[in-house]
C-alpha cells in the first residue's frame, strides 16, 4: 500500500513520460499499466471464470457460445494485457524472446 501511494505522489498528469520534481516519477500511462491493469485482468479472469461455471450446467445453444466467448475473452486479456505489463514494468519485453511472440505482440 506504500508503494503504491509514493507512487501517486511521483506520477506526472500528461502521460508524456516526464517525471515530476523529484526526478524519479512516472507517467500517468505507465502508472495505469503498471497498477491498473492487474486489477482489470484478475477481474476479467474472476467474471470469465464464472460465466464458465454457469454455463456449463445449460446445454443449450447460447450456452455454448458463452462458454466460448469468455474462453475467448480470457485468452485476449491475457495476450494483451501480461506482454505490455511486462514491457512497460522492464521485466522482460515479450517481442525479443522469439519470432512468434514478435508476432503475437503487434
């Protein structure tokens, strides 16, 4: 939690990568990635994950594409959301470790 408020206290409002006073803030853009996001990716995977225990007791037609779709929709967060994390946090940039994943990153 101190973390993340000693954060707040160094983001910069333009999203333009410039730091603020202290010479070591962050940009309102990677302070959204860096916290933001892994909040919205757990909740994508937390509601998906429900819809699959509900649908999974109908064994009908919508029940099927529902299934299908939050499979789907999981799949996106993740692609999407982990890789840019990663690069924007400088763990690892997932476009260098190989040629498919250079591909799946644009």
């Amino acid at each position: 939690m101190v973390e993340v408020l000693m954060a707040l206290d160094n983001v910069t409002a333009g999203g333009s990568g410039a730091t603020s006073e202290h010479g070591s803030g962050i940009s309102l853009d990677d302070f959204m990635w860096i916290y933001i996001s892994p909040a919205i990716l757990l909740l994508g995977i937390f509601s998906n994950s429900l819809v699959l225990a509900i649908m999974r007791r109908r064994r009908n037609t919508t029940g099927v594409y529902l299934t299908a779709l939050a499979v789907a929709d999981s799949i996106a967060l993740a692609l999407r959301i982990i890789p840019q994390w990663c690069r924007i946090t400088g763990t690892v940039d997932v476009a260098q470790l190989s040629r498919w994943t250079c591909k799946m990153d644009k």
